[in-house]
C-alpha cells in the first residue's frame, strides 16, 4: 500500500510539473508577447508610410508592445506586399496594403491577390478626382463632359504612370460613361505633384489625383475640382460634387490604405488586432491626424474590408483588360 501511494504522490508531481512548464512555454503564451514589425510596401516620407506610422504608433499604445514599422519597397509595391504575405501567420508581422495590391497581378508584376492576406481593417480611402487649371474654359464637370464627347482623343490627363491607379480611375469612369476609355489621352507622370505643375503650366487640360495631391494648388487658387469619384463627399471639400450626384453612375476608384497580416492568422489574434484598429480609427488622435493632412478616413471591418478587396481587385482588372494592359 505503502508503495502504491509513493508511485501516485511521483506520478501526480510529476504531471503537475509537466503541465506548469507547459504553461510556461512560448508556444501557449497570450499574444503579444514581443514586438510587432509592421511593413510599408512604399517609401519613408510618403502618405502611406505617414499612415502606417500613426497607426503604429496608437497600437503601441493599446497593445503594450512595440510596434516597428519597417519601409519595404520595390517592385511597385510587389516587394513589400510579398514580404508580408510571406511572413509566419502568427500576429507579429502585419503590413499596410494598398490599392495596389488589387492592380499588379493583373499587369503580371506579382502572382499575389488580395486573397493572400488576413484582412484587419481598412483605415483610409482617397476618391481620384478630376481637377482643370483655374482658367480652364470648363467650368464644371458638365463642360467638360461635354468637351471629350465632341472631341474625343483631344484633351489630355495625367496623374500617375500609365496603368497606374489613377489612370485606371479616369478610364474606368469614362467606360462607365459609355465612353471609350482613351476618349482623354492619356500622358504618364511620375506621380499627381508633377502633373500639377504640368497642369498649371497648361502642359496638360486634366489631372486625375486625390484631393489631398491636388490641394496645394487648389488652395493657392490655381485648379479647380469638378468631381469626385465617390458616393459620397469628401471631406477634405465637400462641396465638390460627386460623380453618382452628378451622373448617376455607380463608379468608384481612389487610393486606399488598410491593414493586413498573413493568410492563415488565428481568429483570436485576427480579433485583437481587429479590435484594436477599430479602436484607433475611432479615436480623436487618428481622425485628428489624417485631417490634418487632408486624408480620407474609411473604416471597414475584417468581413467587410475582405469584399472591399475584392470588389477593388474586379473592378481593376476589368479596366486593364478594356484597356488592353492585363497580362
């Protein structure tokens, strides 16, 4: 009996033992228990990289951790979206994604969709707009509609690249339109600050860019929005009418901004996480600094950013393909 008892006190030590170091271990820790590294797909400076790094900085706040936010960049985007997408799914690497990530696969620049990701929370939506130099002859969105039917091919845009997402955006509206998507030829830039200044030295009649790149020369006086490409208003200037008010039509484009994590995330991490972007998004510091700089604010969440994506990467693809520039 004596040793009966013995062999049960060991063997009951022995698991009590057992399941403490289990406990203990890494692997049943509650996430976070270090630093999260949080990817740019684009450069130090810029809007996207301004945006990770507020939205960094508040989930340091609310998570306990620190949030590194780390510039990976090439490709167009393609280094830094693959740099997450390839990353261990387990809630210490996150990125922000960006419209992008709904074009390049089409072009064949990367085989990455945005199904290759753990939607967060988109955080940031930019309509494109279309804005003419203050001495333009179109006065509004009406003139100018009325000029690219009655002579088509003959008035010029910029914005971006060719292919880029605000060329897409004015084609993709003029083939909503039931115009032909080159109907306004297109001149490629190297982004919406150098078309401005194209614009305003009457290099070109239209620049198709968000609000927040087209602002200093609208506010210095200089260019005219006449529509944005959004159901509703922007709030940088409400007063520019939106395309469904003025037209009716359902088209939509502009730069958007969310965050992302590895296919494959647990759903109690992808909770957190998701928790936690809603509560920065809804918090006075972010609207704050986003206003500030003239930023769009758009939330969505898990489900609804992952059909967000979705619809994003169709609709651009379907206007690569009108445009003959899907590979």
């Amino acid at each position: 009996m004596n040793f009966t008892r013995r062999t049960l006190f060991k063997t009951m030590a022995a698991a009590s033992a057992a399941c403490a170091l289990l406990a203990a271990s890494p692997a049943f820790a509650a996430w976070p228990e270090r630093p999260v590294t949080l990817v740019v797909p684009w450069g130090a400076g810029g809007g996207t990289d301004a945006t990770a790094r507020i939205i960094g900085a508040l989930l340091e706040k609310d998570i306990g951790q620190p949030v590194n936010v780390v510039n990976r960049t090439g490709g167009n985007g393609a280094v830094g979206h693959q740099s997450i997408a390839s990353a261990a799914p387990d809630g210490y690497t996150i990125g922000i994604a960006t419209v992008e990530i709904a074009m390049m696969h089409h072009q064949g620049l990367t085989k990455l969709t945005p199904r290759d990701f753990t939607p967060l929370a988109l955080m940031n939506f930019d309509p494109a707009a279309l804005t003419v130099s203050h001495d333009s002859p179109h006065k509004s969105f009406d003139d100018l509609l009325k000029a690219i039917k009655a002579n088509p091919g003959k008035l010029k845009a910029s914005g971006t690249g060719q292919g880029g997402i605000w060329h897409l955006g004015l084609a993709g509206m003029l083939n909503d339109l039931k115009l032909a998507p080159n109907a306004v030829r297109f001149v490629p830039s190297n982004g919406a600050a150098p078309a401005m200044v194209d614009l305003a030295a009457g290099g070109v009649d239209i620049v198709a860019a968000s609000l927040p790149e087209a602002r200093s020369l609208i506010d210095a006086g200089k260019a005219t929005p006449l529509v944005v490409m959004s159901n509703e208003p922007a709030a940088l200037y409400p007063k520019v009418p939106t395309l469904k008010s003025l037209t009716g039509s359902g088209w939509t484009n502009g730069a958007w901004r969310g965050i992302v994590a590895p296919k494959g995330l647990p759903a109690d991490i992808q909770g957190k996480l998701s928790a936690s972007l809603k509560k920065i998004y809804e918090s006075r510091e972010y609207k704050d600094f986003m206003s500030g700089r003239g930023f769009g604010v758009m939330y969505a969440d898990s489900a609804e950013f992952g059909k967000f994506m979705d619809k994003s990467d169709a609709d651009m693809g379907a206007i690569l393909k009108t445009l003959g520039m899907a590979r």
